[in-house]
C-alpha cells in the first residue's frame, strides 16, 4: 500500500509479477469500488503476466481475464470498460455496496 496527498494522475496501482508483488495507493477520497477494482486488476497482473503480442499489459488475455474476475469474484458482470484506465468496474462495485449487498467490503479509514 503506497499513500499519496492525492489521487494520482495516471496509476493507481502496479504490479510486478517477477516478483508476484503488487502495490495500490490509497489517497484522500479513495472510494472502497476504486480500492477494489485497484487490488483486482493488479492481481490479475500477477496471474496473466505480460503478452507476447499486442498491447503488453493490457491486451485480450488480460481483459477476458479481469471480466472473469470480477464476475466470479463480486457478481459484477455487464460492464464494458473502454480501456485499461481504472474506473469503469468502480462505479459499478460502488451501486453494488449501495445496493445493500449483504458481502459488501467495508473500508476503515487509517491514520
């Protein structure tokens, strides 16, 4: 867990998987979808690795990937990410939460 005065501009986490080490960082105003779309797509890092061909980080195997996550993982299904930015599985892990979901993650805040 890495901590920063703000939200960063481009990364949210990153993943090595050499080291089958990941990082997230949380800010000010992190909201519990962002932290758990963060940790989910840094895991899946981790299980795909990079491609050989394409997009490095973020190609076919790694989205088909990440939907299947957090399918299985949340029941979050339906979502159509338009890119590798994070964000698009927040919202909806967030209507989730507010939903009343009876598995819904609750984040204490630190510090």
């Amino acid at each position: 867990m890495r901590r920063a005065s703000r939200r960063p501009r481009q990364r949210l986490g990153f993943a090595v998987p050499a080291e089958h080490r990941i990082s997230v960082t949380a800010y000010p105003g992190i909201g519990r979808g962002d932290v758990l779309e963060t940790l989910l797509h840094e895991l899946v890092h981790i299980a795909v690795g990079p491609a050989a061909e394409g997009r490095r980080w973020h190609g076919r195997a790694f989205t088909a990937t990440l939907r299947a996550a957090m399918a299985e993982g949340y029941g979050i299904t339906g979502v159509r990410a338009p890119s590798s930015y994070h964000g698009a599985y927040a919202a909806a892990l967030d209507a989730q939460a507010a939903g009343g979901d009876p598995l819904a993650l609750t984040l204490a805040p630190t510090g």
